[in-house]
C-alpha cells in the first residue's frame, strides 16, 4: 500500500511537471498549456537556483506550439520573452544562487549583470548594464541622441570626464543602440560636424538690432536728467505764477 502511494505521488509529480532534461542537456516541454510560475520553478529546480519572485508578480497561463525541445541558450531567451510579455525581467548574476524574477520597472533599484564588451551582452529581453567609452564624439551630445531609442525602462547616462555612456537596457536592444553608437563614433563623423560649424559660421549674419528708447535713454541718462530738470524748473513756475495770478484776481 505505501508502495503504491509513493508510485503514485510519483507519478503526479512527473504529470505536473513542465520541462524536463534529456540526456543531452536539452530542456523538453512536456505540457502545451502551463503557468508562467511552473515554467519558472521547473527552470530554477533544473539549473540548481533559488526561485525569487516579486510580490506583484502576476500569474499568467502560457501555451507552448511549436518545437517541444530547447538548448540551454535558447531556453533562456525563452523565459526573457515571456516575461517580456508580462512586463517583467530576470536577474540573474554570476556570483549568486537566485534566479529573481522582477516587474521591469524596478531594475533601476537591483544590481544588474554589468558589461563592458558588447559582444558579451545576451541578446534576450534581460535587463543588464554595459559601460563604453567613446573615442571621437562627445559622451552628452550622443546621449541626447539615444534617449528615443530605448525602451520604456531603459536608462542612459554620460561621464564627459572619461567620455563614457552607461547603459541600463534590455540586451538586445543594447547591441541595436551599440550598433548606432559604433556608426557615429569615428574620425569622420567628428569632421563632419566640424565643417557644417564652419559653414555655419561662414553663412550666419550678425544684426545690428535697432536701438530704442530705453537704449538711448540708458545711453544719455546725465543729458536727459538735465533737460528733464530744466523742463521741471519751467513747468514749476509757469505754474505757481499762475496759481499767483488767479489768486490775486488777475486773468
């Protein structure tokens, strides 16, 4: 009896799993139609990793079509998608045991896979970080140039002391912008930009604006505090004379 209760606990166990290892190493799907958390937690249990889920994670049911087998590589790029999908990322780094499955939004506040070659950057839908120093143009004129490239939670700083960019950015659409970033920084993008200065300069025309009352007032104030007094002193006894008059009974 306690035979047939542990086959059987077995067997539910197998039946509720979602992926499973073949003896090459390959991941294979053995349902169609799963959650999203049992793809994760057969994942983690597979590779040896602590699963970490966020408390807003939200649950969705996935269905798988197509091939029923995944390399390691592809497997991952697999889970970046869906969670893609679900506005989510991992973070995962090297010197951890935890696969954290976090809401897009937030990977400004964790620390994330950091780069400085891009061709080791992964191209899935991960969030990672990638520092690059520029050789030719200038680190905050590029930046501005990049900000409508990247995605809704994608970040871009510059350092103009070191002529750096840092990138926080899915990982495919790293190598898109590093493919921008490498097509602008050379010798002859700076020269370019060189000569339209100079033919700008060339072409610009200095205008002499008008000067108006103010400026001629600002430029003349002791000439024109003068004739104001002058024309005050003349207009005071003007007046009182004719106050006098009036009040005497003359006029």
């Amino acid at each position: 009896m306690r035979f047939l209760f542990l086959t059987l606990l077995l067997s539910t166990s197998a039946l509720a799993q979602v992926i499973s290892r073949d003896t090459n190493g390959d991941f294979v799907f053995s349902k169609k139609s799963f959650k999203a958390s049992e793809l994760l937690h057969d994942y983690a249990a597979l590779e040896g990793l602590n699963l970490v889920l966020s408390v807003d994670f939200k649950d969705t049911n996935l269905f798988m079509e197509g091939k029923r087998s995944m390399s390691k590589e592809n497997m991952e790029n697999y889970l970046s998608v869906v969670l893609y999908h679900m506005d989510g990322s991992v973070v995962r780094t090297s010197d951890t045991k935890f696969l954290n499955i976090i809401q897009a939004r937030d990977t400004r506040y964790v620390t994330l896979p950091t780069y400085t070659d891009v061709e080791s950057v992964p191209r899935n839908y991960n969030h990672v970080q990638l520092s690059y120093r520029l050789q030719h143009i200038q680190a905050a004129e590029l930046t501005r140039n990049l900000r409508p490239f990247l995605s809704r939670y994608g970040r871009i700083i510059d350092d103009n002391y070191s002529n750096s960019i840092h990138l926080t950015e899915m990982g495919g659409n790293i190598h898109r912008l590093m493919a921008i970033v490498k097509f602008l920084d050379t010798p002859a993008f700076v020269k370019r930009v060189e000569e339209v200065e100079v033919i700008n300069k060339k072409n610009e025309q200095v205008l002499k604006p008008e000067r108006n009352l103010v400026d001629v007032i600002n430029g003349n104030q002791g000439l024109f505090l003068l004739v104001f007094l002058i024309m005050g002193s003349i207009i005071g006894f003007g007046l009182r004379g004719y106050t006098m008059k009036r009040i005497e009974g003359g006029w």
